[in-house]
C-alpha cells in the first residue's frame, strides 16, 4: 500500500523524533547566575532567623520556595513563614559552618540548639539559592524529594508540545502526499 519513499521518510521521521527526545532528556535550563553570593545569602537568611526577625528571613524566600525538613514539606513563601515562626517558637536555633558552594547549591554542616543544648548534628544541609533567592531549603538527601516545577517544568513541557505538533504536521503531509500520489 505505501511504497518504499513513504516508509524512508516515516524512518527519517523516527530516527528525529529519537534524536530530539534524546536532546530534550539531557537539556537543562539553569537559572541565570544571581549577582549576590549565595553562601552569603545563606548566612544573612539563617541570621535573620536566629534573630527571630521572620520578615526579613522571609525576604530572601523565592515566591516557590519548598523547605523540607523533620517537621514537613512547605512549598510556597506563606507556607515557609509559617513553618519559620512555628520553629521559633519551640525555640531553635541553627548553626551552619563549613560552607561549600556550587552553582547556588550551598552544602554546609550545621548543629541545631534549643535551649543552649545541641539535638541534633549533621553535615549534609542544603540551600539552593537562584537569582539571590532561596528556592530549597533541606538537606542532601530531601532534595531527592523536590518536585519538577517551575520553569523547569513549563519549557520541557513545550518542548514536548512542539515535538508532537512536529510529529503530526510531518505525518498529515505524508498521508496527504500518498493519498494525492495514489
């Protein structure tokens, strides 16, 4: 029924429809680079906050932010206040040290005091700062939990829009071009 130029052609289709999956799987799209350190970023939020002054802790929050931590998942900058004000008022305070940072990813140990005692000790804290806003807010091993948001989400979501209006067009006048030619 179709002749040996149609199936060429289904094949070229294919072998690109391939291709650009395979390009879009491996296609990252990082926030421009914020002009503000974000290790300092880290430092003057985790201040504000052992400060109590929740608006200014807030400040450095992007409008998506998700904090996750031992007492939940908060997304979103009300979510995170409410969080921060109900920690400050069971009374603890963080200590961060020995900062590393990367690409706004800024991995530090911490000690988390209440009360003058420290409960609890780690080395895998994590805050990811983009645009000198804080997006996330964990440890090393809950950012495994972070949803696909944002913009993240949007352009791989067009991406797929296009690849499949791409796939249809090239399909539609391949049938047309057969249907005319027999």
């Amino acid at each position: 029924m179709f002749g040996k130029n149609f199936w060429r052609s289904v094949l070229v289709l294919a072998a690109t429809l391939a291709l650009t999956i395979g390009l879009a799987g491996t296609q990252t799209f990082a926030a421009p680079a914020a002009d503000t350190d974000a290790v300092t970023v880290v430092q003057q939020y985790y201040a504000a906050y052992n400060a109590r002054d929740i608006d200014k802790a807030v400040s450095f929050l992007a409008d998506d932010v998700v904090f996750i931590n031992p007492t939940g998942t908060y997304i979103g900058k009300a979510k995170a206040r409410e969080n921060l004000e109900a920690i400050a008022k069971d009374g603890l305070i963080f200590e961060l040290f020995d900062f590393k940072e990367e690409n706004g990813r800024v991995v530090y140990a911490y000690k988390v005091i209440i009360g003058g005692e420290t409960v609890e000790t780690g080395a895998g804290g994590l805050t990811i700062v983009k645009n000198g806003l804080i997006v996330f807010d964990g440890t090393v091993d809950t950012e495994k939990q972070l949803p696909t948001t944002g913009a993240e989400w949007s352009i791989n979501a067009l991406l797929w829009i296009a690849l499949a209006g791409m796939m249809l067009v090239g399909l539609g006048a391949l049938v047309i071009k057969k249907t005319r030619a027999g």
